[in-house]
C-alpha cells in the first residue's frame, strides 16, 4: 500500500489536460493501485490521477464501497437528464459547492486488463464521473458552483 500526495487548489498541475494512457504497463498499474489506496485512506469516492500529479487519463471511483471501478482513457459517450446536488473535492478541502451534472452518463474505459467497458451510472455515480473525468481536462467543481 502506498499514499501520494494529493494536490492542492492553486497547483498548476490540477489546471493541465492529462494524456491518454497507451500502454498498461507495471508503472500504470502502481499508479492506479497507489489511487485506490489515497482515495479510501482519505475516504474520498473518486480521484484522477492529475490529483496526484500525474497528468495521465486515469480515474478511480467508489461511491458505495462496494463497487471500485479502475478506468483507463474513460470518456463519456452519453449524458442526459440535470441534476443539482452539494460536491466537494479531496484537492479543494473545506469547500462544497452546488453543481448541475447530468443525471445519467454512461463512460466508456479501458479496464486493468485492457478491455474496453461501459458504464452506465446515475445519481451519485454519474455525478462522480463527471467529476473525476473533469480533473483530467483541468477542470475542478468550484469552476461550476452555482448558488
Ligand atoms: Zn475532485
């Protein structure tokens, strides 16, 4: 198990476009492990690797404990429906915000394996992948409160 740091608000790095990841390789797999454990040990529900200051196009996501998803290169291929709901961010602390996201999204991703997959997700994990997929362009939720 190993923790990283998680950037700040104010670090360029949150603010950079991430790269597609073109080949799994052990050095990815570390990183997306090394996401997993910053993300639980910081009881987050999400992390992009930007956040670690790796500008590379990878997400990590579990909004339930039950279900972790580890997404390489996602994207999202549809998005309908508003929904308003309170977000904060582990890179922007002590902050919450509202933000409209669409209330359904299905991502598509490359998996650990390399196998691509599609997501549908609504609710809290439709929210959480706009949110995560977001950090990869350098965008953060605070860009988009609306009160
Ligand atoms: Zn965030």
């Amino acid at each position: 198990m190993a923790l990283r740091n998680v950037r700040l608000n104010g670090d360029e790095i949150l603010r950079k476009k991430s790269r597609e990841v073109d080949k799994i390789d052990d050095r990815i797999l570390t990183i997306i492990d090394d996401m997993v454990d910053t993300m639980y040990d910081r009881d987050g529900v999400g992390l992009a690797a930007p956040q670690i200051g790796i500008l590379k196009r990878l997400v990590v996501i579990d909004v339930d404990n039950e279900n972790l998803y580890k997404m390489i290169n996602p994207k999202i291929i549809k998005s309908s429906g508003e929904a308003v709901d309170e977000e904060g961010c582990l890179s922007v602390p002590e902050t919450r915000g509202n933000v409209v996201r669409p209330s359904n999204v299905t991502v598509e991703y490359t998996d650990v394996n390399g196998e691509l997959k599609v997501l549908e997700g609504e609710g809290l994990l439709a929210r959480c992948i706009c949110h995560e997929l977001d950090h990869l362009d350098g965008i953060l939720f605070i860009d988009k409160i609306k009160n």
